[in-house]
C-alpha cells in the first residue's frame, strides 16, 4: 500500500466515527489548564515521588489520564500556536521563539481562526488568564483580538520570565504593579473570579500557568523548606505544588458554584521539561528535554475530566497532540469548521474510551538547524537535520527511545522520508536551515533550565 493510500484509510477510519450528540442544555464550560515547562514526570499520577501534587492527581483518579498525548511543540511559542489553531508545525505561523522587541513574539495573522473564536461563536464567555506568547501589544495577534473576551497577564513570553513583574497586562491596558507582588498568586485569584463572573453562562477560561518556567522564584519554599535538595530543586517544587494548590481552589470553586458537572476540564502542558536532574526525573521513562524531538521534549502530562461524562479513574492510550482541541471544541459544541486544520476530534475518546489510528504527527524545530519528528501508529521518526539520517523507534516497546530500528525496517523509514518532505508547508519566516543539528542531549546531564 502506498503512503498516500495508508492516509487515506487513516482519514476516513477517523471520520466515521460517530459521537452521541450533546443534547443542547448540556454544553459544558470548558476549563483548559496548561503549565509552562511541566514535564511528563513531573507529577503523581504520572509517577513523581517527591513533588506534591494532590488537586492534579485527583483530576487524574476523577478524569481520564494520557500516556500518549502530544504537546504542540518542544518550546513555547509554536506549541501555544498550534493549541490555539488547530494546525501542526509544518502549517502552523508560528514555528519558533521569535522575538519582538522590546515586548512580545512574532504575532499571527490577523485572519487566524483560534479555539476562542470557535467557543466564541457557540455562546460562551472566553478568558485568558496567564501567558500569551503569539503577538505583541498593539499587534493583530493580541489576545482580544483572537477571539478573548478577557485578558490578564502576560502578553509577552520573555516577561513572563520574571514572577515579580512592573505590570501585567488587563485587556489592552498596563495594570501597573510594584515588583512585589507573586504574579502566579494574581493570575490564579483573576481566574477564581472570571468563574464567578461568568457562572450564568457558558464560559471558556483558558489558564495558562507561567509554573514551572524559570525564573526559579516562589515566595516561600512550601512543604520542602527542610529536605536536603538544592536550594533550586526545593524552589522549582515548591512551584509546581504551589500551581497544584490553586488547581484545587478552582476545583473548589466549580463545585460550590455547582458547576462541577457542568464543566469539561483539560489539564495539560506546553512542552517537555526545561529541567533534566536526577532527584525529580522530570521526564520519568521518556528519553529527552525541552528543544528535543524526542518523546520527554514532545509528550505531555494530559488529563480529562468531566463528572458524569468522563469515567472516572481512566487511563487512556490514545494518541492525540494539541492541534486536536479545536476539531474537538467543535463536535463538543456542534459546529463545522470554517478552516482546515490538522487535526481529529477526541470526542469519542472522552465520552466512549474509544482509541483509533489517527493522522499522522508532524512536528519541526528550527533551533539546531532543522529538526523533524513524526509519529505514524507506533512507530516515531526523528530527523536530526535534513543531512541526517532518519532515527525509527518503536513506540510499543521503547518508550524510552533507546534503540534506532531503521536499519531493520526500511520500509517504514522510506514511509517516514515522504511524509517528512510533504507534511511541511513552506514560509519565509520558518526557512529551513539545511544544515547539520547540533546534536541534543539525549535528556540526561543537563541541569540549567531551557529558556524561553
């Protein structure tokens, strides 16, 4: 069978799902969490020992749990992209970090159809509460102009480094601020009362948690102040657990609100771990970091809840990445999508378990020259380098990455290679530098966080 042929049975196996339609007083809120640098091992339910993060793990044991979702990217700015607009790398606007001085990233184009724009659409309220990273102030590509009702917090990545800001963004206006005050603790409290506001209608509160991204800066050290760790492994805990505490004020929250049912909640984050340290683990059995192609830079800490909807104690193996939220918003809230995009509908995987072979992943990065990673049923290519080899590893058996199998199956590498050199649109922002990739780490040894 051809490539193209196999495509095909995958696209249309996808579409012939058929999904028990919400009855129209069923439309739930929509609560999307990400935190920024969070890796795959990071947390209990997906095999920490040592940071404590009880609210997330109870989402976990109450939800569905991912071993086998995808964030949009390995860093920031393309991840958040694709998160927003239903596209992959390789048709994505965003494909990098790219700077805009003296504040913000490259913008989107003003015609990009988001996430929010969709719920928009269908009647909900949209809030974003934390970091944008696609634009800058006055661009096309502000949040209110993708679709939010509602901003506050950063507008700019780079800014968001810092936990005690000058200012943080409301909407178009500067909220001026005296560099003392824990913005994670702003954020959080600004999201408690989007919910509040917004009780009486369906609403879509997007937070997107600056936790654990360095800078390392946490107002006390928690309940690690007396371990025995690095001063800088107590902070980045302390982070993680203090991100966890607000998870279950809003959890709180919903509930006492009685719109604990009524809400589908997504937590996940926006790319590997920044942080590779033999106490923590970050990327539990996964092979890589933040700016690797490889599974610990690529594959997120994913959960769904949804009381009454979502089984309970779930784990689910089903493959999806970020570019799959917004065909997913729309079958949740009944609408045709007025733009392509690359992605499928988790739907019937939410309310039925369902598992089926989805399109294929795509994902580039343009930091080490040119580097590509694709996923296709089990098996997971990566390219270091358009003059490098194609790397094949078998997602059944080695999660961790360990053992390059091309040699032993040519035919899925040859499978690889076309779909390599046509999943990507080209762009002049996003050229590809045909050059050798410096070689990554591989995940082990590297102590300093990634940034941005």
């Amino acid at each position: 069978m051809t490539f193209r042929g196999f495509l095909s049975l995958v696209l249309a196996a996808c579409v012939f799902f058929v999904t028990p339609a919400l009855a129209a007083d069923a439309k739930p809120n929509v609560v999307l969490l990400l935190a920024d640098d969070l890796g795959y091992g990071d947390l209990g339910c997906f095999g920490q020992k040592l940071i404590q993060t009880p609210n997330i793990d109870r989402l976990a044991a109450e939800g569905m749990r991912f071993t086998q979702a995808y964030a949009g990217a390995t860093v920031c700015a393309p991840s958040r992209c694709s998160l927003m607009t239903g596209l992959h790398n390789g048709h994505a606007p965003v494909r990098g970090n790219k700077e805009i001085k003296p504040e913000g990233q490259q913008a989107m184009p003003a015609d990009t159809f988001t996430v929010a724009h969709l719920l928009k659409k269908a009647g909900y309220r949209t809030g974003l509460i934390g970091k944008w990273g696609l634009g800058h102030p006055g661009s096309v590509s502000t949040p209110d102009k993708m679709g939010f009702d509602y901003f506050f917090g950063y507008n700019c990545q780079r800014k968001a480094h810092e936990y005690y800001p000058e200012y943080l963004w409301r909407n178009d206006e500067k909220v001026m601020l005296d560099g003392k005050v824990y913005s994670h603790d702003l954020m959080a409290d600004e999201a408690l009362e989007f919910v509040k506001r917004n009780q009486k209608q369906p609403f879509f509160l997007y937070l997107a948690f600056t936790i654990p991204h360095s800078k390392l800066q946490v107002p006390d050290l928690g309940p690690y102040e007396n371990e025995a760790w690095p001063t800088d492994l107590k902070k980045l805990a302390t982070m993680i657990t203090r991100m966890d505490r607000d998870i279950g004020r809003l959890m709180t929250l919903l509930k006492t609100l009685g719109l604990d049912e009524k809400t589908l909640v997504f937590f996940t984050s926006d790319n590997g771990a920044a942080y590779d340290d033999d106490l923590f683990a970050h990327s539990g059995p996964l092979r890589g970091i933040k700016r690797d192609m490889y599974e610990g830079g690529l594959r997120s800490p994913s959960i769904a809840r949804w009381p009454g909807r979502i089984n309970a104690g779930t784990v689910s193996e089903q493959v999806w990445a970020f570019w799959d939220i917004l065909p997913t918003m729309a079958e949740l809230t009944g609408q045709k999508l007025p733009v392509p995009t690359d992605g499928v509908s988790i739907l019937p995987t939410l309310l039925e378990g369902k598992t089926f072979e989805r399109p294929p992943l795509y994902f580039e990065f343009h930091e080490r020259g040119f580097t590509q990673a694709a996923r296709i049923g089990d098996w997971k290519a990566v390219r270091l380098g358009t003059r490098q080899p194609i790397e094949l590893y078998d997602m059944r058996t080695d999660i961790g990455e360990a053992r390059d199998v091309a040699a032993e199956h040519p035919d899925v590498v040859a499978r690889f290679k076309a779909f390599l050199e046509t999943a990507r649109t080209p762009t002049d922002d996003w050229p590809i530098r045909d050059k050798a990739a410096t070689k990554p780490s591989g995940g082990r040894g590297e102590k300093k966080a990634a940034s941005p």
